[in-house]
C-alpha cells in the first residue's frame, strides 16, 4: 500500500507550533504518514526541530510576522523581499502539492489561500482568528471563499464560541479544535526550588530576539518595583527563557543592576552592604516552561501562544507593554480581549516607571482578591475547552485521508 502524504502551510510561529503538536500525535497514531511543510513566517523551527522536510524559501523578517502591528514594519518586510519570498514560497506549495493526499493550513487568509490554490482537498485551521476579539468574526471575502470551498473539508476554530459563530454565518463545517499545545503542557518534574505556601510568579517575556531581551528587561524592573511594594519574600519568582535569551544574561544583568551567579538573578538597591539580603531575586529557566507555568500563581506575559495556555489553566495574568514588534499595547489589549477576565493590561505605551509602579501595585492587588483567582480557574477552561486537540485534529487528517486508527 503507496504512503498517504500531508503538507503542512502555515503563516505564523504560533501557527508552527499549533502545527508541530498535531504531527507528534499523528505520527503516534499513523507512523507511516509522510509529511511536509511550508512555513510562510520565519525558519520554521517548530519543524526543523521534528525533522519535517521544509519545501520552499524560509526568511526571517524585520516583522518576525506582525506587521499588522505597524505600517512601518511592513514596508520594511517589504525593503526585505517579502513579495518575492512569498510569491518563491507559493510556487513551492503548488510544484509539491499534486504529490499530496491532503492538505492542512493553519492561519488566516494567507496559508488559507495557498492550500485552495493547489486544488486538493485541505482542512483549515484557523487559529489565530476567534469571535471572541469582536462579538462575531468578520472575515474578508478571501477567506470566506477559502473556508466554503467544497475541498475544504472542516474549519477547526481555537475555540468553541468562534465555532458556533461560524456556524450561526453559514459554515457548518466549522468545528471546535482547540489548543494543540494545551496536550503537551505536562510537567517533567524539574526542580525548580520552589518554597512551599509562597505565591509563584512566572516571568514570560516571549520566544523571539531581540524584542524577548528588551521585554525580560522591562520584567526585572517590575520585579524590582513589586518587591517594593510586597517586600520580605512574599513572593518566588520563575523565568521561562528561550534558549538565545540565555546566552545574554550577564549583559541584561549589568545593564539593569543585578547580579547573575549560578543560575540565579538577584537585586540589591544601590549602596546596599554585602550582608543584606537581596531585595529581588529571580530563578530562570530554558528547559522548564511546563513546570514553571503549572506551578504559577500568576504570571507576568509577554507572549502569545504561551499566555493563552496559562490563561487554558486557568492562571491570572498580568501584561506590561513592550515596544514591539509582537508585544506593543495593541497586541496586549487585543489579548485581553481574547482571553477575558483572565488578563490585565496595564498602560497603553512601552512601560514607563509610572506604569511599573501601577503593574506592581495590580500584581499585589490581584493575589490577594480569591474572588478574581477562582474566576480565572474558571475562565480559562471555559473559552478554550478542554485538552485533546491534537488528537482531535489528527484524527480527523488520518479519517480524511482513509486511514482508521
């Protein structure tokens, strides 16, 4: 029996994550299913990292993906040569596609588009659009030629209320996914010197350079102004750090005033002795982002995808913004509007003095309301249902593709 083939199109790093989830459970269910993929934003790290073949052109842009963010990141994308990218990009998926059974695109308009261009059948998954934004999903014509194409055989929506949305618009086929990512939050059991009966509070300042470094610097100097307002170690502080972010650890420390020995950030205020404590200390992380996130009792975000999993747990979160180009006010105040009572965003600019102080004043606020916590652990599960959404998705690829498993 010939091996059934599916490419992969997606326009987004959260898309490639969403993505990469869905091919370790396909491949658990079905190891025989060949597999592709087009990344149209960034390298495609999340593929590489499984050892999915990449089909066409990858480049990384000034953007990194957001220019909806500002005009300006956009014309630079352009100065970049993202027409010509994306156009080489394009050719890739329609010479690759015919050897294709299915197609799976997971974005918006852009990866949408390129799977109904190859004219086989495909399932969309759009997972960085939800109702829960606006009321309702508005999608431009594009898109909503894409999704009532009869090769596209469902729509899996992030969550359940953009769902029903969809269906209440006509698109019966649309259907709940959920987070892929969700399936994969399992703490390993890292020691990660936790003191019993104290609040955890996770530092999340993103996955991309060098916006990640500019936002971990901003969540020291709001550490520094909790510890203020909440001093005498009321309360643990946990960083989860991509890997590049690591390497810059002793310059990030001398350029905010900390010191950074054996794994472990601390602050002293300026003429301070030697035999004081610390004031502020943060223990950081690369390999420990499920447990750091499991074991939090609020967290600091600076992210995207990984906000949205502390929120499916049903955490607080509070949001500084940051000069971009993901994490600006607009993303954050879009994100709070996504994810609900769940997040706070505090300030409308980059994060000044004034609105660190008003953060660390919110953070101290919001671990002590119960009320507030409870309503997050119920929020959280509520907007973006329950775990199981890469078997979900996988198994209805391996059904389209005549496969029982």
């Amino acid at each position: 029996m010939p091996f059934k083939r599916i490419l992969f199109i997606s326009n987004g790093h959260g898309e490639d994550n969403h993505t990469s989830h869905v091919i370790q459970t396909l491949r658990q269910l079905c190891p025989s299913i060949e597999m592709a993929a087009m990344p149209i934003v960034g390298e495609g790290k999340a593929y590489r990292s499984l050892d999915i073949p990449i089909i066409g052109p990858t480049q990384i842009m000034p953007s990194g993906g957001f220019f909806y963010m500002k005009r300006l990141y956009l014309l630079k994308d352009f100065q970049s040569g993202l027409i010509g990218l994306t156009w080489r990009q394009l050719q890739a998926v329609l010479q690759y596609a015919p050897k294709c059974d299915l197609i799976m695109a997971t974005g918006d308009f852009i990866s949408q588009t390129f799977a109904y261009l190859t004219k086989r059948p495909y399932i969309s998954f759009i997972s960085c659009l939800s109702a829960l934004y606006e009321g309702q999903l508005y999608l431009n014509p594009l898109l909503w030629n894409d999704l009532n194409s009869s090769r596209c055989l469902t729509v899996f929506t992030r969550d359940s209320y953009t769902a029903s949305d969809l269906q209440r618009q006509g698109i019966a086929k649309a259907q709940f996914g959920g987070i892929p990512a969700l399936d994969y939050l399992v703490p390993t059991g890292k020691d990660l010197h936790l003191k019993p009966d104290i609040p955890t509070i996770a530092l999340l300042p993103g996955s991309r350079m060098p916006e990640a470094a500019r936002n971990f610097c901003l969540q020291l100097q709001l550490v520094v102004e909790i510890a203020k307002v909440m001093p005498k170690s009321r309360f643990q502080f946990r960083a989860a750090l991509v890997p590049n972010l690591m390497g810059q650890l002793d310059d990030i420390a001398k350029s905010q005033g900390w010191q950074l020995n054996q794994g472990v950030l601390t602050y002293s205020p300026p003429g301070s002795s030697a035999e004081e404590s610390p004031l502020a200390e943060v223990r950081f992380y690369s390999d420990a982002f499920s447990d750091i996130l499991c074991n939090s009792t609020l967290i600091i975000g600076m992210a995207g995808l990984a906000v949205d999993l502390a929120v499916a747990i049903g955490k607080p979160i509070i949001q500084i913004p940051g000069e971009g180009p993901q994490f600006t006010y607009q993303f954050a105040e879009a994100q709070t509007r996504l994810l609900g009572i769940s997040a706070q965003t505090i300030g409308t600019k980059p994060a000044t003095s004034e609105i660190l102080q008003q953060a660390a004043r919110r953070v101290v606020e919001t671990l002590q309301d119960v009320d507030y916590l409870a309503k997050c652990q119920e929020n959280g599960p509520q907007r973006f249902g329950p775990p199981g959404a890469s078997e979900r998705i996988a198994r209805f690829l391996l059904t389209s593709l005549g496969e029982t498993k």
